[in-house]
C-alpha cells in the first residue's frame, strides 16, 4: 500500500472514530431493552408528602425513621429528631427515579453494580422501604452504585433491584443512601459565636477560674485566680472562647437512660446579651458525653432588643437539648474541662 493511500485510509479512521463519539454522547449509551422512561415508584411520585415511615437497611445495621406531629423522628433513639432536609433529598430522589434499561440478572454478577443481598459479606448496598401511614409500601427497593452511563444529556444514573427479586436496573438520577444512622440526626446542639462570649468558666473548687472580657471590641481575656507569675494565654483563651460556637454531637442518649456522675466536670460560658449555657461533662466508656441547660443571667429589668432575644435563646435551647445527654466531639470536651495550668504561661513567655 503506498503511503498517499494509507495516510488517506488513516484520516477516513479518524473521521469515522470521532463522529462515532459525537453522535454517542448526544444519545443514551444503552444498547439494549431500553424501555419507555416510567416512573419507578409511582405511588411515591405522585403523593411524596404521604410517606410516613422510612427503614434502612445496610451491613451496618438497620434503622427507622417516623413521622411524627412534629417532624420526622428516629425510635433508635428514644424519637430523636431527624434533619428533615435529608428526608426530604431521599423522597425526592426515589421519585425521580425513571426506569432506563434492564441489567444483569445474574446474582454473581450483583457485586459488580453493588445491589447484592444485604446479608452478604462486604455488601455495599442498601435495603430502602417507604411506607405511608396506612402501612402501604410507596417504595421498597435494593440501592446500588451510581452509574457513569451518559443518558438525555447527563452522566448520571443509579442501579437498584427490585428487593426480593433478581430484577436489576439502570435508573435516571443519583440517589445515595447514608447508611448510618447519626448522620441522619439533627446534630446541632448549640451554636454561640465567639464575638458574643463575655465570660466562660470552667471548673469548681479549687482549680476553678474564670476568663472574660468587658466588651465585644475587646482582643483578649483576662482570667481570675491565676498564681503569681503566670498569666493568661491568649491562644488557649481563643479556643475556650470558641468552645460552644457551633456544637454538633456524635450520638445521643435519653438524660433518662445515661446520667453523668456527680463529680462530672462543669463550665459555663455567659454573653454579653445575659444568655448563660451550663454544660455538665464526663468522659464514659471512652466516648466524652454532655447535658447542656441554658439561662438568663442578665438584669431582669431589661428589656432591650438583646435582652429579649437572649430570653427566647434560652428557650429555645432548654427546649432542644432539655432531654437529651450528648456523645461530644473531642475538642469541645478538652476545650470546657481544660485545667487552669493549661491556659496559663509564664509571665516572661511570648508565646501568648
């Protein structure tokens, strides 16, 4: 062959290859049984706002979800309240699903687009059912992986099967399931900024002291009961001060079912508004729980705009957390129980 006619041949290959990928990306990639695009929860689809129970179910274990007068709570844990937000992504992603094409039905071949039976070891797929309040089942379905496939322009899609069937399919939109539980929870507990901190203590007896500042505008601390020749560290100040800026727990417990020692740790930190949050802490089991009570402590005459606003705080947080005792992150834990010696430096240091 002379190298005009294979060089021709060479460029005809390419052209050919390329509007191959062209013509492939504006159409669905699927080759075969692709069926008419139909909802696959119909029922859910058509009434979202119906679904009353969700259960979940994976190899880390099996949780449920209720709706209840006022939200959606959990019975594994005592009705806590669920992060509504996260109910809601799941119901709508279900009812978006639409059917795109038939996949394997053999069972060895499940692992591979991770819709195995959940019993099997290693399993990376969720067993998902929502109900209505009458008990009828809007969705019951076995999730998969998410799919690369390109279909109507996108390059998303999830494989799920039918739950009690080797019915596998390829279906328009990513729906992952949190398999956990906690991650569903509402996990703020309470959130005080910095700026608005005027005081934090920590401890009692001896050993106890306090650090504050008279005003907002103020860069630093001082601290009370500091022995001669040693005085505060800023940098440790400004992680105390921190300490309940934005709290988020890692489990929870009825106060009912876990009480904290009588001799647990106890910090307060108090706003320039009046708002006081009371935390009583105690390491357990190597998890680091938590009960937390807030009050006024600001002038009862007053009647200003933060006054009136730091009242309702109270409220509302006594209204949250008034039942619960929380699993807290480590740093929260060190951060109210700190010793006196550990925000304390020489007076000569310069590393405050």
């Amino acid at each position: 062959m002379s190298p005009r006619v294979f060089l021709g041949w060479l460029v005809l290959t390419a052209v050919t290859v390329v509007l191959t990928i062209v013509v492939g990306l504006g159409r669905e990639t699927s080759s075969f049984d692709l069926i008419e695009r139909e909802p696959v929860f119909a029922q859910l689809r058509d009434a979202p706002e119906s679904a009353t129970k969700i259960e979940i179910e994976s190899r880390f274990g099996a949780f449920t979800m209720n709706q209840g007068g006022d939200g959606w709570v959990t019975p594994e844990r005592d009705d806590y309240p669920i992060d509504e937000g996260d109910i809601r992504r799941l119901i709508v992603g279900l009812s978006d699903m639409r059917y795109v094409e038939r996949k394997t039905s053999n069972p060895e071949r499940f692992y591979r687009l991770e819709v195995q039976d959940i019993e099997t070891e290693l399993s990376d797929s969720v067993y998902v059912k929502v109900q209505n309040a009458q008990g009828g089942v809007l969705a019951e379905t076995i999730v998969g992986r998410p799919s690369a496939r390109f279909f109507e322009g996108r390059a998303s899609g999830t494989y799920i099967r039918e739950a009690g069937t080797n019915n596998v399919w390829l279906v328009t939109g990513v729906t992952n399931v949190q398999t956990r539980l906690i991650p569903w929870l509402k996990r703020n507990i309470v959130g005080i900024p910095a700026n608005r901190v005027a005081s934090i203590s920590v401890g009692t007896g001896e050993g106890a002291y306090t650090i504050s500042r008279n005003a907002p505008e103020d860069e630093g601390f001082s601290i009370t009961g500091a022995p001669e020749g040693r005085k505060l560290d800023g940098d440790k100040a400004t992680s105390v001060s921190r300490a309940l800026a934005s709290v988020e727990l890692e489990d929870v417990r009825p106060r009912t079912e876990l009480a904290l020692p009588d001799d647990a740790s106890v910090a307060s930190v108090t706003t320039f508004d009046g708002l006081t949050v009371n935390v009583r802490l105690a390491e357990l089991d190597r998890k680091k729980w938590a009960i937390f009570d807030a009050a006024y402590t600001g002038d009862p005459a007053d009647q200003s705009e933060g006054a009136v606003a730091a009242r309702a705080s109270v409220e509302e947080i006594n209204a949250r957390v008034g039942k619960w005792v929380y699993w807290l992150p480590s740093a929260t834990f060190t951060n109210l129980t700190r010793p006196i010696d550990d925000v304390l430096v020489a007076k000569d240091d310069d590393s405050s």
